[in-house]
C-alpha cells in the first residue's frame, strides 16, 4: 500500500455556490470519496487551512513549504497532494520546489470549477494527481497537475482566468500527461532553482513592478524611499526599459535595493544585448542582476528568501547564473 497525503489549503476546490457567489463553507473538508477506487493507494486527508489563494501570502507559502519538508523528512507518506486555489498556485508550488530536497513527491493540484458547477473538474484532478504522486519518477520536483497534464513548478502559470486547460508552461509545455491506463512523462527538468537546506525566513520588502508604456519612474523611487530591500522588474522585451526607470533602478541601487530583470513577455531569456539608454547593456552596467527566463512571480519570492537568509549580491548572482 501506498500512503499519500491529501493537504487541502482552500480555493475553490473546496468551495460551493452560495446566494452571494462561491465562497469556502467553514464545515467543508476535501470530499475524496470519487477517488477511493484507486487500488494499492491509501488517502488521508489532512486540512492545513481553509483559504481562497488571493489571501495566501507569502509567509503562508513559507509555513506550507515548511511543513512539506516536515513531511519530507519523516518520510511517513510516498507522496503529497496539495490542494490549493488557481490564482496564487503556481507562487506556492514555486516556494514549496526552492525549499524541498526532493526526494519526497510533492503535485500540486487545484480546480477551476467549484463542485456546484457542471462539469467539475476537482475530483479528477486530485485522482490524477495522487496517482503522478505515486509514479516512481526520480527528481521531477514539485509538479503541478490540473487537466491530465504534468507541469513543473517552476515554469506552469495560470494562463486563462476560467478554462479548465488554464495551467501551462509556455515556451516548455508539460511534462508529461495522466492518461486512463498510466502516467506518462515525456521530459524531466534536467535543473530546478533550489535554496541551501535550512530555515525559509523571507525578507518581506521585495517589490515586483511591471513596466508599461510610461512607466516612468515613481513606482521604483517609492519602493526605494520606503525601504524596500529588493525589487524585481519585469522590463520590455530583452529586458529593456525607459531611461527614467533606468535612472530610478541606478537610484535604488546606489542605495542597496537588490535589483533583478525579468521579462515580461511570456517566454524567453533577458539577455544584455541593447546599449541605449535603458537597454540591458545599460542597465547590467548599473548593476542590476538578470533572472533569465523566469516568471516575475516567482524570482520575487525567490529573492524573498534569499534576502531573509542574509544572501549577499554576488551569492545571488552565482544562484541565478544558469538561468
Ligand atoms: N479564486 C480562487 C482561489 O484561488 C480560484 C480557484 O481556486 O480556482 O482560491
């Protein structure tokens, strides 16, 4: 028999349709009764917290990774289902993959329609993500499965606000599929991001700004004047921004903000290639550090713990240079 742990953590898996729209009744608890008929796999469910996604923060995200590595350490269970709301899933998925060894199987799943609607889809969704829970696959860190599909972690986001195909990895794709007779994986990720073994204590001052035309600089000042330690910035294509927002990230610089480039387009690496003002030359050259092809997101949360474990501006940059 194999042992999986069902932790549920709210969204709207566990949510039903009331007169004033969906919400998490106090009372409910995962209803796993649809997918006992797997065989050789025994299910406990254990609720951890009872939450819609947009009210997990970060530090919530701390706690669930943390009590994973709990579970990863004592070894007591083959396997972990997570369930967890749509909207924040892929942060916590991303928290829980930087902090855990991996040798425990950690799938992440979720529903896009609450068990009032036709056509629901949570049920399905956590027996397929029991059962990639139990496929004896090495080192796929944490996955996130919704709609027979295996994403990692790292790379899945939440694409469309209502279709039950919305988890994707743009410019990756799955990893693998649930199909009716067996788990199938087409790929592994051959490198994840993963932190130094230790306490996850996360530096709560790190902003995310998304650039837009005009963009300017009042965001980033703000962020700098108020104290902030890090800042990520998802820049124009490359990693490019205007020349005031050049300005302001030399500013936060000068004074100590940890600055990262991301991007925000959808798929593809920031790379140094324009020399205008506020091209990534640029602002490589004023210091900031380049997070490759990684979601926006995530590195906030990544640059969250490495800033709370008292990481210096090179270790960082050794940390982020595969990317
Ligand atoms: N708003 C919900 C949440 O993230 C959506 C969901 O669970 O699918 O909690």
């Amino acid at each position: 028999m194999k042992k999986v742990l069902v932790l549920s953590t709210g969204g709207t898996i566990e949510m039903l349709q009331k007169k004033s729209g969906l919400a998490i009744s106090p009372s409910s608890s995962m209803d796993v009764s649809s997918i006992d008929t797997l065989p050789d796999v025994e299910i406990i469910v254990r609720k951890y917290l009872s939450l819609p996604s947009p009210h997990i923060t970060p530090e919530i995200m701390a706690d669930i990774a943390e009590e994973l590595r709990r579970i990863e350490v004592s070894r007591e269970f083959h396997g972990v289902v997570v369930t967890h709301g749509t909207d924040t899933l892929e942060e916590t998925a991303f928290m829980a993959d930087i902090h855990l060894e991996g040798t425990l199987s950690v799938v992440f799943t979720a529903a896009m329609r609450s068990s009032s609607e036709l056509g629901v889809d949570g049920p399905r969704n956590i027996r397929s993500a029991v059962r990639v829970a139990c496929a004896e696959i090495k080192n796929p860190g944490v996955t996130v499965v919704l709609n027979d599909e295996i994403h990692a972690a790292g790379r899945v986001t939440k694409t469309c606000t209502s279709n039950i195909s919305s988890f994707d990895s743009p410019g990756y794709g799955p990893l693998g599929f649930v199909d009716d007779d067996r788990v199938l994986y087409h790929r592994l990720p051959i490198w994840r991001m993963n932190l130094p073994q230790g306490p996850l204590v996360l530096e709560g001052r790190v902003g995310l700004v998304r650039t837009a035309a005009g963009f300017g600089h009042d965001v980033i000042d703000f962020l700098t004047n108020a104290g902030y330690r890090g800042i990520v910035v998802e820049a124009f294509g490359r990693g490019n921004v205007h020349p005031d927002t050049a300005d302001a990230v030399e500013r936060a610089i000068d004074s100590g903000v940890l600055v990262i480039i991301t991007s925000r387009c959808h798929e593809g690496r920031v790379l140094d290639i324009y020399a205008y003002p506020g091209g990534g030359v640029d602002l490589i050259n004023r210091g900031v550090l380049s997070a490759g092809d990684m979601a926006g997101n995530k590195i906030r949360l990544f640059l969250m713990a490495c800033l709370g474990r008292g990481m210096e501006k090179e270790q960082i940059r050794n940390m982020l240079s595969s990317l």
